[in-house]
C-alpha cells in the first residue's frame, strides 16, 4: 500500500475515532448489563486502535491475526510499545471469540468491566505511540 503522509494520517485520524466510538459503545452496553456485547466491542475498539497505528507504518492488515504480527514486528520487537500490548491484545480477542461464538459462554459483569479496562489501557498506549509517530511524519 502506498500512500501519502497525509493520508497515512488522515486514515489513522478516521480510525482512532472509530476506536474511542466503539469504546464508547462498550461502555454504554456494560451500563445496560449487555456485558457480550461490551466485550465485543471493547475488542473492535482496540482493533481500530492497532490499525490506526499500523497505517503510520504503512501496513494494513487484513486479518486479526495479521495486526498481532505486524504490531509485533513493527511496534514491539523495535521497543516501541511493551510486551504487555499483544498480551493484552490477544486477551482481548480471545474475550471476543469467546462471548460471539461459544455457544455456552457466559461472562460476568466483573470479567465485563476488567475487559473494559485491558481494552482503555491498550488503546491509551496505542494512541500515545500514534501522536508522537504523527508529529514525526
């Protein structure tokens, strides 16, 4: 993909809102005890908060698996974000495919929020690795 630095950040712009939209999704759901879907959401949250990121670089993953390696080799290998960030990340997704296609499933309002906060927490680093890599550019 080749693209402008000012289309690297105007993509990177639309993304991070669709990031802190979603997070604010997840939150509205928790308060209405809708406690799968904030999980799913808290997830696609942090997702667009990665691919944000990731388009600075230039990548655009496709698939979930294709934005751990990518966040992996270009963000974390080089110490650019802490180790801590896929852990938190494949937590997040494993929260995600849990609650969207086990059929038995449950999750408590406790496991709802703490996904809540994995999920803030990540997307804060994220987005403060996004900003100093935008004033770079």
């Amino acid at each position: 993909m080749s693209l402008s630095k000012e289309d690297k950040k105007t993509l990177s712009e639309l993304r991070i809102k669709k990031a802190y939209e979603f997070l604010d999704d997840a939150r509205a759901n928790l308060k209405e005890d809708r406690y799968k879907t904030a999980v799913n959401r808290a997830y696609y949250a942090v997702l667009n908060a990665a691919r944000a990121l990731l388009i600075l670089e230039g990548s655009n993953p496709e698939t979930h698996e294709g934005v751990i390696t990518m966040l992996s080799l270009r963000f974390i290998k080089p110490g650019l974000l802490p180790v801590e960030i896929i852990k938190h990340y494949k937590s997040l997704l494993s929260r995600r495919t849990d609650v969207d296609y086990g059929d038995f499933d449950t999750i408590t309002p406790e496991d709802a929020e703490d996904t809540l906060t994995l999920a803030e927490e990540t997307i804060k680093k994220m987005d403060n690795l996004r900003r100093y890599l935008i004033e770079e550019l």
